[in-house]
C-alpha cells in the first residue's frame, strides 16, 4: 500500500514534523530554509545546521547583524560536516546522530521549548556507499522524531547530484514534504513558487484574477520561460486563459508563458482556435489521465 504524501508549506512546520525538501537550484532552497531558520530563531527555537559556512553567509543570516552573537549563545548551531558527519574522513550516520542528538539534549538543558534541524546531505551521494549510507542515516533519523516531541526537521537534497531512482527512494522515507510558503492562499486557491514559475492548486476563477496576476508579475525567472502548473487546478475559468492572452506584460518583453498541465478542455478550445494566433503562451507538459 503505497504511503500517503502530504506537503507542507514551511510556515506550517510544526513539532513532530520530519519534513524532505529536495530543490534544483540555490533560489529554490532559499524560499524555504531561509524562513524556516529566520522563523525558528524569531520564535526563540534553536536552530541546528549542519553546514561549512560562517554564520553571517548561512542562507537569510546574511541580512542579520545578529549572527554571530546568535551563535555564541547557541541559540543558532552551525556543526561542520567534516567534524559532525565525518569519521577518518568518511562519512559516518552514527556520528552525526549522536552529533545532533547531543545539541537536542543540550538544548532542553539550556530551556528551548523547540529544535529545529536542518541539513543539507547532498554531498554524501559523491562518497563511495553513500546512497546506502543516507537511507541508513534517515531510517535512524525517523525514529528520533516522532509526534509529540519537540523536533522539527528538515532534510535536503540537491535533484542535480541525485539520479531519479535514488531521490524517488530517499523522498519516500518522507511522507512529509515541505514546500515554499504560498505567494497567495485564500482557501480557495493557492499559488506556489515553483523553480521556473507558478504552481497553481485550487480554484482560479474571476474573483482571483487580481491576485494571479500579481504573483506573476513578481516571478523573476532566470529565462525566458515562465512555467504555470495547472496539475494541483480543480477548476480553470475561460477568463483565465483571455487574461493570458491579453495581459501577458506583467511577464516581460521576449518572456513565453509556457502551460503545464491544462485541462483538456483548455487545451481543446485552444487547438481549435490554433496556438499560433497566441504566440506569448506554449502549451507545455501534458496533463496526467
């Protein structure tokens, strides 16, 4: 029976919580460690990080001027990997446990109501064994954090460095999966940041229009391909697609919006009038059955 899959935006981590972000590029990853390290510390949590970086480099420490003092008083752990994770220079999972389980201990001692852990692991898939290692380590991992306690964990990877196999198998030791806090979320429809545009779930009907075309007025993208994902969309008015069509300038000149995962329908009703006629919009990955 496979294992029921529930995503999280990071505001919502909660105690308990053994969260797998995986992320494509450094952007990506900052929209979510960086509020869950700047929101840990805001709150009064310790903040663990297996990281090789100074403080004031660490992510969202960067605007803070209160680093380094966040680190003298432990309330922000930086562990290095190479004294943290490492035994005569390979990878060790038993150490690095005992590593942060002692700074979890040390942490109820010094009052914290609440940890917060994250590492971002990808390195060890370069070292001989280390895909083992790692299912090893999280397997272990899991058990110290569990409902009731309180942990929150957030365990990265880097897609780039991780062959399809080998990530669809570390996620699955996550049934959680954290994602960035939504640009836009009213209950009825929510909009995500995605690596290359907008991922959209819900509803996105008239009513919302003013919102959708904000959050795509602020995507930065890199290029200039700007990715909308309708997978997660249980309705799409007609409105929308005429808003595509006609207000594609929030996007920017020589940009192409490209629509992933339409509903048939749309798709239908735009072959029909032909794709060429909309030459600022692509139709992209094909919507699952």
């Amino acid at each position: 029976m496979a294992t029921e899959i529930i995503e999280r935006p990071v505001g919502e981590i909660r105690p308990g919580d053994h969260a797998a972000f995986s992320f494509t590029t450094r952007e990506e990853q900052q929209q979510v460690i960086d509020p869950f390290i700047r929101d840990g510390l805001d709150a009064g949590h310790k903040v663990i990080c297996v990281s090789d970086v100074h403080p004031r480099h660490l992510l969202d420490m960067r605007a803070r001027t209160d680093a380094e003092d966040l680190a003298r008083t432990g309330q922000l752990c930086l562990l290095h990997r190479d004294t943290a994770c490492r035994t005569r220079g390979r990878f060790d999972p038993d150490r690095m446990l005992a590593v942060i389980g002692g700074e979890i201990a040390l942490a109820t001692d010094q009052g914290y109501d609440a940890v917060r852990v994250t590492a971002d692991m990808s390195w060890v898939l370069d070292e001989p064994g280390g895909y083992p290692l790692m299912l090893e380590c999280e397997a272990s991992f899991d058990e110290a954090i569990a409902p009731g306690t309180a942990i929150m964990a957030i365990c990265q990877l880097d897609e780039s460095r991780c062959p399809p196999d080998q990530l669809s198998a570390l996620s699955d030791t996550h049934p959680l999966r954290v994602t960035a806090n939504p640009e836009f979320d009213d209950g009825v429809l929510r909009i995500t940041r995605s690596p290359d545009g907008l991922r959209l779930t819900g509803e996105l009907d008239a009513a919302r229009h003013p919102a959708f075309l904000a959050a795509l007025t602020s995507v930065n993208a890199a290029n200039t391909d700007i990715h909308l994902d309708f997978a997660q969309v249980r309705f799409l008015d007609l409105g929308t697609l005429s808003l595509l069509i006609t207000r594609t300038a929030p996007v920017g000149p020589g940009r192409t919006l490209i629509l992933d995962n339409l509903p048939a329908d749309v798709v239908n009703l735009i072959q029909t009038l032909g794709w060429h006629h909309f030459p600022s919009i692509s139709h992209g990955r094909p919507k699952r059955p």
